[in-house]
C-alpha cells in the first residue's frame, strides 16, 4: 500500500446519441448509445487512513451516499482485504445532469485504489467489478469512445480524434428520480431500432473528429424540454447563436453543440446570464489521466 497521497481524474461523459430500443423483462430498457469523455474532470484524491473515509466538497455527496464509497468496498471486498483509504472528491462536473459525474468518480475511484492498494488488477478485473456499481461505470474505467448497448454497460470501443471541442450547456434544472421518470415519459414516437446511432458510430465523420451535433439525437430530449424547468428557454437561447443544433446528453438537462470555439462559448455564457446556466467549453479525450 502506499503511503503518499495519489490523484485520480473522474472525466465526464457525453452520450452523442442514445437511442432507446423498448423495455427489458428485467424492468431496464435496451439502448443503442455513443458514449465519448471530455476533459471536464472531478479530483478524486486519495491517502492513507485507518479506515474507508470518503469526503466530498458537497457535503451532500460525503460518506456512505456517494458512490465512491460502494466502489471502495466492491473492489476491497474483490480483493479480499479491509477498505482503508481516506478519499476527498472535488466536483467539477454538475450533478444529476446527464454527464455521468458520480459514476465517473466510482471509475476513477477504482482506477485510484487499485494503484493505491497495489493490487494490480487489469482493465478487464476492474470493469467486472464496476458493471456491480453501475451502466456507465464500466465505460469511465476506460473512457474515450464506445458503443453501448443493452443497458449500455456492452462496449465496443473505436478510435477517434482526440481534441473536438464542444460547447456544454447545463441548465440548473433539477427533478426527482430523474432517470425513471424520463424513461416513463417516453411514447411511442421516442422509440427506434438504434440503426441510426450504430451507422455514427462506424462513420468516417466519427473517426475523423468531423462529427457535429447536426448529426447526434436522444431519444429522451422531447420529453427531457417538457419535464425540466427552463430547459427549453436556454435550448432555444443556445440554438438561437450556436452553428450546430443542441442535442440532450444522457437523461439531461446538460445538453452540447459541436464542433464550438471559445467566442461561441462566450456569447452562449451572456445570453444565459440571468438563467444560472453554465457553459463550458470542453475537450474530447481517449484515455484517462491519472497523476
């Protein structure tokens, strides 16, 4: 076990397209999605301690709530030893909006402690323990970009261009038990076969970073602009200045355009001043990177 402090990076995801197939007999649904990480990253850091500690800058998010503190215990427990970390989590990434904050902090969680307890997993030990914690844990262990399918914890990874800019919209728009109440708000009509998200998946244009938001879709974003307070007033605002169309991040209420530069960041920020929105411009990245 180490003695010195260790830093783990927790980056955020952006689902490209998600398409949503019908429901499972287990209660789940099917999803056909592109999932793709950005450079926007919680600070998970992690030292010695007596015992499992887990603080967080949201005091919401300390202790046994966060998911941090299930991945500490599922990787122990898979190594048959005594979780003993302190761990502090630094948010960056906004919560509860569609871009997988609490599930890439249980990724990178994982990543940090298997270095910091020495266990020497590999990729494929540590994904078996994160599909027990969650769909897009899995996806964050590893990060870039990948096709998910069946609940979206299937991958099937490519290579694409690292360094696509994209304009991140997050609204403050919160609601309870969000993930199953967009997935039972959905008709008919937000149902597909997923054929649309597989062919951008195997595209040049996804390869080759030319990718734009013209050509991504959510089948949540009907539903998504009538639960959401306000979503649709900074949709409308954003899609009124940005060159490519908004499209809905995982269940929302995040949103992005692409390709983006700084000035169209910048007028997007004005134009959402008195909303409490947030808008950032971010990276695409492959690979975590942890220090």
């Amino acid at each position: 076990m180490r003695t010195e402090p260790l830093r783990s990076l927790a980056y955020a995801k952006v689902n490209l397209s998600l398409e949503v197939l019908g429901r499972r007999d287990d209660g789940y649904h099917d999803i056909v999605t592109i999932m793709q990480t950005v450079d926007l990253a919680d600070v998970i850091t992690i030292s010695a301690s007596e015992r499992l500690e887990v603080d967080c800058d949201d005091a919401d998010l300390s202790g046994r709530q966060n998911i941090v503190w299930d991945a500490a215990v599922a990787l122990a427990a898979n190594a048959g030893i005594v979780p003993r970390a302190r761990i502090e989590v630094e948010k960056r990434i906004p919560t509860a909006a569609g871009l997988g904050g609490g599930s890439a902090d249980a990724a990178a969680a994982l990543r940090g402690l298997n270095r910091f307890w020495d266990l020497g997993l590999s990729d494929g030990e540590l994904l078996a323990v994160a599909s027990k914690l969650g769909s897009d844990v899995p996806f964050l262990v590893t990060g870039g970009t990948a096709l998910g399918t069946g609940r979206g914890d299937e991958l099937e990874h490519t290579t694409t261009k690292e360094g696509v800019r994209m304009l991140l919209v997050v609204p403050p728009a919160s609601i309870p038990r969000k993930t199953p109440t967009l997935y039972g708000a959905l008709a008919v009509d937000d149902f597909s076969d997923g054929s649309r998200t597989r062919e951008l998946f195997h595209s040049r244009d996804l390869a080759s970073g030319m990718i734009s938001s013209d050509s991504c879709q959510n089948a949540f974003t009907r539903a998504a602009i009538e639960i959401f307070p306000g979503l649709d007033d900074v949709w409308k605002r954003t899609s009124g200045i940005t060159e490519h169309p908004p499209c809905l991040s995982g269940a929302g209420p995040a949103f992005f355009c692409m390709p983006s530069d700084q000035g169209e960041r910048d007028a997007v920020e004005e134009t959402l001043r008195d909303t409490g929105a947030m808008a950032y411009l971010v990276r695409t990245i492959n690979q975590p990177q942890d220090v």
